[in-house]
C-alpha cells in the first residue's frame, strides 16, 4: 500500500472513531438510550430522507430514539467505517447504497472490507433505472443504440451525476453487456446531468426513473429500455433490457442497513423483523415515493446474498468482463 493511501486510510478511521464517540450509547437494543442511524452522506439528499422516514417509527418498533447521524465524506466511506468500528450491539446501524460493494474501485486505501467489516441486515428500498437519449440521437430503441454506438466508439457521451453513482454504474453497465465503447462525462449531481443531457451535451443516460421521468412524458427525453426484468408502473410502455434483447443489462439502485461485523442473530433478527414492519407502514412509502423509490424487503440472509451477487458482478464490470 502506497503511503498516501496509508495516511488516507488513517484519516478517515480517525474521523470514524470521532463519530462513534460522538452521541450517547443505549446499554441494551431498545432499551434506555438511543441508537444511531448513520447516513455517509449530506442531509436532504434521497439516503437522509429515506433515513428520516424510517427512523422514528423504527425507534417506535425497537423501543428506543432512533438519532439520524450525516457524516459525509469520501464517497460514503468515512460514515461506513464509523459503523464498522462500533460496538456490534445493534446500538449504531448504517443505511448506506450500492456504493458499498463498488467505491473500493474507485477509492485506494479503503477502511473497510464491505464483505467481512458488516453485519447485513436487510434491504430497504429499490429503484428502477432506465436507459434514455436525447432525442437527437438517431435511435428509436435499445438496439439501434447500441448498433449506433458501435459505428461511433468513443464517440457517444453517457453523463452521470458523478464517479460511483448509480448512474455512471448504468452506463459501464452498459458498455459492458453491449461491448460499446462510450465516453463517461460526470456531473456535479443528478440535476446538471439530466440538464446536460436535454441540452445535447452528452447523449446517453443510465440512471434513476424518478430523475428523468418528467423530460420523458414531456417529450424532451427519449426512453429506450428499463433497467429490470419486469416493466415499470412509472413508465409502462417502455420496453424492458430483457425484451430489448439484452437481459444482463439489469440495474437498479438499492439502499440497505448494515450494523458493524459480529452482531448476534437474536439482535439482527430483531432490527430486521421492525425493519419489514415498518416498510410496510403507508406513511413511509409515501415518503418513499416522493424520492422515487419502492421499498424493499429481504431477511438478513437475502440481503447478505444480494451483497456478495452485486459485488461480484461489479467487479467483473470494472475488470472488463461482461457479465
């Protein structure tokens, strides 16, 4: 390891060790005290709403205050390796994303292992993504994308809101099941890539629906293919990558919870029972749908099997190999 990544792994472990220490611990799940959700990213963004939404009445089910904590930084990682350094009581959860299994290809010197740092304990929301071009581009559907983009390699742009986003994943997700080579324009945030891509700035979009549906309906964005195995409710006469003849290209952002690594099962168990309770609670898919995104539920184990499912698959997208 390089000393840089040496003295950056050390910094942001000293930056987690603050923030475990920085709010009162319960002595026991659900009893006196609080327990700490921690959000690695900056408040109002779509994680610290989902966060928000879920907190107070998943204190409620646990019988404890649920205290929201934003440690932002580092793409997520610094807040992560505040949870991995915790006490694995049940005390100090992280909700974080996909994120998890595809910073460490973008980041050296990570500080944490986002396999063996973590207790998994289960999934909380889904959202669909979809491919769309600006309506410029001479391709009606998925395919005639794809045959464009190889006549063209290197020459179509796919904007994101950034290096590890969701949608800079869609779209070497793309090029790796398709075999297109495009150029990744990152954006600072959803908003400016969504704005570059209206304005022909770049040409290719592989993020959330909920980002771009309004340019769709409005006409000033075309939808070629969702990202998923079924068809959206949000958008249902858009074909899905399936249909369109590329079933791998299945990608869809997702958000869970994780407590630090040696967590008992009777504890796990617990959280995770109140969790499937309360993502079922109309009020929190109302906020859910505000921020465009479905919940979802899985037992410890799902979750922990989707973990390990996506990390590899994305370890074969950045290594080149389609999947």
């Amino acid at each position: 390891m390089r000393e840089t990544d040496i003295h950056r792994r050390d910094l942001i472990l000293a930056l987690a060790a603050a923030i475990v220490g920085s709010a009162p611990r319960a002595a026991e799940l659900g009893k006196s005290g609080t327990i700490k959700l921690v959000v690695p990213f900056a408040p109002a963004g779509a994680t610290d709403i989902i966060a928000r939404a879920i907190a107070p009445r998943l204190g409620e089910k646990l019988g404890a205050q649920i205290v929201v904590i934003n440690a932002a930084g580092a793409s997520g990682t610094i807040g992560a390796a505040s949870v991995a350094n915790a006490e694995p009581d049940g005390n100090t959860l992280l909700l974080y994303h996909i994120a998890m299994v595809t910073t460490h290809h973008f980041q050296k010197g990570m500080p944490f292992d986002p396999l063996n740092s973590f207790t998994p304990i289960g999934l909380v929301a889904q959202a669909s993504n979809v491919v769309t071009v600006n309506p410029a581009l001479p391709a009606r559907n998925l395919r005639e994308l794809v045959d464009y983009a190889k006549a063209n390699p290197g020459k179509v742009n796919f904007g994101s809101s950034g290096v590890g986003s969701s949608d800079h994943l869609g779209g070497e997700l793309l090029q790796s099941v398709t075999r297109t080579q495009l150029t990744h324009v990152p954006y600072k945030g959803g908003g400016p890539a969504i704005a570059g891509l209206v304005g022909g700035e770049t040409e290719v979009n592989a993020g959330s629906i909920a980002q771009v549906v309004a340019m769709v309906k409005a006409g000033r964005l075309r939808a070629l293919a969702v990202m998923q195995s079924s068809r959206s409710a949000t958008l249902p006469d858009i074909p899905t990558t399936g249909e369109a003849g590329f079933p791998a290209l299945d990608h869809r952002t997702w958000l869970g919870v994780w407590g630090p690594a040696k967590m008992t099962p009777d504890v796990v168990n617990r959280i995770n029972g109140a969790l499937r309770d309360v993502l079922a609670m109309d009020d929190v898919r109302q906020a859910f749908e505000k921020v465009g995104v479905d919940p979802a539920v899985s037992s410890p184990q799902e979750f922990d099997s989707y973990i390990r499912t996506q990390h590899g698959l994305w370890n074969k997208v950045f290594a080149g190999k389609a999947p």
